[in-house]
C-alpha cells in the first residue's frame, strides 16, 4: 500500500548513543525500511569520544534535544514510525503529542510529567545522579556495576561489561534533575504532554519484566495517564531488562514492535 510507513525513527535514551540501536537499524533496513537514529545536539561524536571528552553533555537540555528531533522530523516527506528506548520514550511521547508520526512504540520508556511513581529499583539506579544536587551542571555516567544493576541485570557478567564498553557514556545530570523536579513546580515542564489530545497517532508501551531503572509499574502508570480515545496499549515481556534492544530474543521484541506499529499506523 502506498501509504504504509516506509521510515523508521528510533530514539536513544540516556547513558547510550545511537549505537545501542544497532541491531535494529539492520534488522528493519533488511526489511526494506529507511531507519534513522538521530543523536542529540552536540552528540554527534562516538561513544570512546564522548567518555573522553563529555562536555557537550554538560550543558544539554530537553527542550534542546525535542527542537532537534522536531527538525530531523520536518525533513522527513511522509510521517515516519517513531520508537523509543528509555528517554527517547519520553520523547516520543513529546513528538506524539505535538503531532509527529504515523505510530509509535516506547521501549521501557522513562515517564512524561506526572507520572510520580518512583520504584526502589528506579531510585537506586538514578542515585548516582540525584546523589549530588550539583551534578545538575554535570556529565555523570556509571561505574560498570551502576551500569549493570540499571541496564544489563539479567545478562551474564562478561556480557554485561562488553555492552558498558560499547555502549555506555555519560548523561546530562541537569534533564534528570529537571525531571524530577517537574511534578513539584506550576504548570507544564519540558517532558508534559496532553494526555487527553485525541490527535496524537497510536502508542504502544513495551515493558521488560525485569527492567530495574524503568520498571514495569512506570509503564503500566505513564500508560494509564492517557485518558483520550487513541490507542495506547502496554505489551510486558518477561525476563528482559532495561537494554531490551541489545538482549537476547530482541528480534522477537523487533518484529513484534514493528507489526504492532504497521497494522496501528494512522
């Protein structure tokens, strides 16, 4: 059909760079797709460089990074299928919103304004950051074993480590910090979205089961915010953790997004 979606958007999250969506870039352009991984501003660098030099991250900002997704969108001729992994979900989300995309999938998404449930395992995991009010004006990443208790928890030791070599960088402290002080101040903040905008194209949360820094219960409670009549479903998958795009079984979690997003596409 000619109105079948031919682009594919995937989102990064925080801790990671484009790189994390490696697998999944392949898998769909064998499928024919045209898959773009848009970084943030000033990310455009790999990941050895960024650990050795993180400074562009310090100063980096949610409104910053939707402007840039928004202009890598405008580009686009028809609207693509947007993913998102972690806070790229929270992002998505934020495009969904303001009108972008034919369908969307957020993979253990971090939660848009309002969601206030904060597991232990969620508390844990970003404490690193929240430790220090003065990592708001800091790059802040993880030791391997912070890494592997928010990310990999599930995956074998020496498999946990490669993927913390290949992958991980450090985050902007100050979008966390900004995040968790959005529910305390007066009106919407940089990750708000309409839960009632009938609008937005249809979403669907993926959930790992055994996912410590975005939890199931943040999907399930971010998903139940949505009160209009667009489609928002949650599909939890059992045994995966919070890097469910580099895990074992993640072209099952491919295929299954993939489809759910064809046959929902507006």
């Amino acid at each position: 059909m000619s109105d079948t979606p031919d682009t594919i958007v995937l989102i990064h999250g925080f801790w990671v760079t484009p790189r994390s969506w490696e697998h999944w870039v392949t898998h769909y352009q064998d499928k024919g797709f045209r898959v773009l991984t848009p970084t943030y501003p000033g990310l455009d660098a790999e990941v050895e460089a960024l650990n050795a030099d993180p400074s562009p991250l310090e100063t980096l900002t949610a409104p910053q990074i939707i402007e840039h997704l928004t202009t890598v969108l405008d580009a686009l001729p028809t609207p693509p299928i947007i993913m998102g992994h972690s806070a790229g979900g929270a992002f998505t989300q934020v495009l969904l919103d303001r009108g972008y995309g034919t369908s969307a999938v957020a993979l253990n998404s971090a939660p848009t304004e309002g969601v206030a449930i904060t597991p232990f395992s969620q508390l844990r995991s970003t404490f690193p950051v929240l430790r220090n009010p003065a990592n708001r004006h800091r790059a802040v990443g993880f030791t391997f074993e912070q890494w592997h208790y928010a990310f990999t928890n599930t995956f074998d030791e020496d498999e946990s480590r490669a993927l913390y070599q290949r992958y991980a960088i450090p985050a902007a402290g100050g979008i966390l910090w900004d995040s968790v002080l959005a529910n305390l101040l007066p009106g919407p903040q940089a990750i708000a979205v309409d839960y009632h905008n009938d609008q937005r194209a249809p979403l669907l949360f993926i959930s790992g089961s055994k996912d410590h820094i975005m939890p199931p219960s943040v999907q399930q409670s971010n998903a139940r915010h949505y009160q209009g009549d667009t489609i928002t479903e949650v599909k939890l998958y059992d045994g995966y953790a919070h890097l469910l795009p580099a895990q074992q079984g993640w072209q099952t979690i491919a295929d299954d997004a993939l489809d759910w997003a064809l046959r929902h596409a507006r």
